[in-house]
C-alpha cells in the first residue's frame, strides 16, 4: 500500500536517489539522474505536455510528457518523465559505465530531415534553423505530414518566433513544431505502446491530464508536495477517483505562458 504522502515524497526536489528505494542501485562507475517536467528549458522549445496517471492497489506511475524542439540536438522529440514504485528506468550502457535516469526520448523529426527541409539561400540567420519556402512536408515519424507556409495561419496562434534577420518572413523550425502542437497535437502526442515502455504493461491507466497550473522548476520556493497539481494527483492515485480531478488554480502549461529554447 501506499499513501499521498509517499506519493509526494517522490516528488520532492530535495529527495536525493540515493534515498529513493525504488530507483536502480548504481555502480561507482554509473551516473544517476532525476529530471523533472520543465517547460523553460533553454535547450527546447517547448510545444505540447500532458501528464499520465496509473495505479492498482500496490503500484502507482505517473508519466510527464513534453514534446519540442531541441535546439542544440537538432531533432523534435518526446521526453517521458517517470515517477512511481514501479518503474523500469532507462539504462543506457557504454564502455566506462551506465547511465541511468528517469526520462524516455522518442524521436519524432531526425536531424536528417531537418535538413532536408532546412533554407539554404540568403542570409546567415535566413539558414539557421528555418524552413525552406518551397518544402512541402516533414516526415514525423514514418508519415509525411504537409507542411503550412502561410506565415498568417501562424500568427493567429500567436506563433512567429523569427521577426528579425527574416526578411523573406520564413518559418522556423520551432514555429512548425507549435503549429502542429496547437493544430494537430496527436502528432506529436507519445501512443499508449510508447508511454509504457517503462511500467507494468497490465498497470490500470486512470486518466491523462492535458490542461493543468505548472509552476516553474526554477522558482526558489518551489515544492511539488506544497503544489495543488501535485497533491491532486497523489489523492487521485491513492483513491483510484478521477473525479477529484477539480484544480481551482487556472491551467498554464500551453507553451505561449513559459519562455524555451533561449540558450
């Protein structure tokens, strides 16, 4: 059995993985890491998120999912975060040790196929990272999905993160990413298969939470047990209820209200 409270201590930043005893004992020679959903990221642009909730009698696992741009590794992709007392966490092994953390990649634009689509003509800025206007679709995944070079359907999302060095007011590689999240966000949503790739395959799903209030990681005062998205979710894995899913704080997590990518 297991208690909110336990939940919530799984959560809690300063909780070191030496203390955690459901994460995998390491070597001397392997590295441990524990991420956390983080939608400032300087190093993606942040697109979609939502979060995953399981729970039986004696197990419990809660996956966070981002979708985005990862601007130093040139690739879209899905991070999956995973908490819980039953998690098969990723290992990943190379000659001088392991490397073992709690997240899950799954690549949905190579960097291949970033540039193949990538501009090549005009200025320096004009080719970093923005589209060719005569490309006509990406592969995300195995599918070649048609690609919008009205810059007006973007804006009226909100979406145009080049307005400088853009004369020629091409897209970018972040704004296709966003449109797609905000106009067809199952393309870039993980599939059921994908997300329990690392829980217990007969684990009951209780439900996925798509709008929440997130605050930030960064934030000094931040505590996950003290937070109402956190305390809701360990009362809905304890009770199996996922009518208690009723947060009076208003959701933020659409990527337009946190600042990505800026590094």
């Amino acid at each position: 059995m297991y208690t909110e409270s336990i939940i919530l201590s799984h959560f809690d930043p300063n909780l070191s993985i030496e203390e955690d005893e459901y994460y995998p004992v390491g070597n001397k020679n392997d590295t441990s890491y524990r991420f956390w959903l983080d939608l400032e990221h300087g190093y993606c642009e942040t697109a979609g998120n939502r979060i995953h909730l399981y729970a039986d009698e004696e197990r419990w696992a809660v996956v966070a999912e981002k979708s985005g741009y990862q601007n130093r590794g040139l690739r879209a992709e899905i991070e999956l975060y995973y908490f819980g007392n039953c998690i098969d966490y990723p290992i990943t092994s190379y000659p001088e040790g392991r490397y073992i953390s709690n997240i899950n990649y799954i690549i949905l634009i190579t960097g291949d196929e970033w540039d193949r689509i990538c501009n090549k003509e005009g200025e320096d800025m004009e080719q970093f990272e923005m589209i060719n206007p005569n490309a006509q679709y990406v592969k995300i995944r195995d599918v070649n999905v048609p690609i919008e070079q009205d810059t007006s359907k973007y804006r009226s999302l909100g979406i145009h993160s080049r307005k400088e060095d853009n004369p020629r007011d091409l897209i970018s590689f972040e704004d296709l990413i966003r449109y797609y999240s905000d106009t067809a966000p199952t393309l870039l949503a993980a599939t059921e298969t994908e997300i329990r790739q690392h829980i217990p395959g007969d684990l009951r799903k209780l439900m996925t939470i798509d709008h929440f209030h997130f605050s930030s990681v960064y934030a000094d005062d931040h505590n996950p047990s003290q937070e109402e998205l956190y305390q809701l979710i360990a009362k809905i894995l304890v009770t199996k209820d996922i009518t208690l899913w009723k947060p009076s704080l208003p959701a933020n997590n659409h990527w337009s209200n946190w600042e990505s990518g800026n590094l």
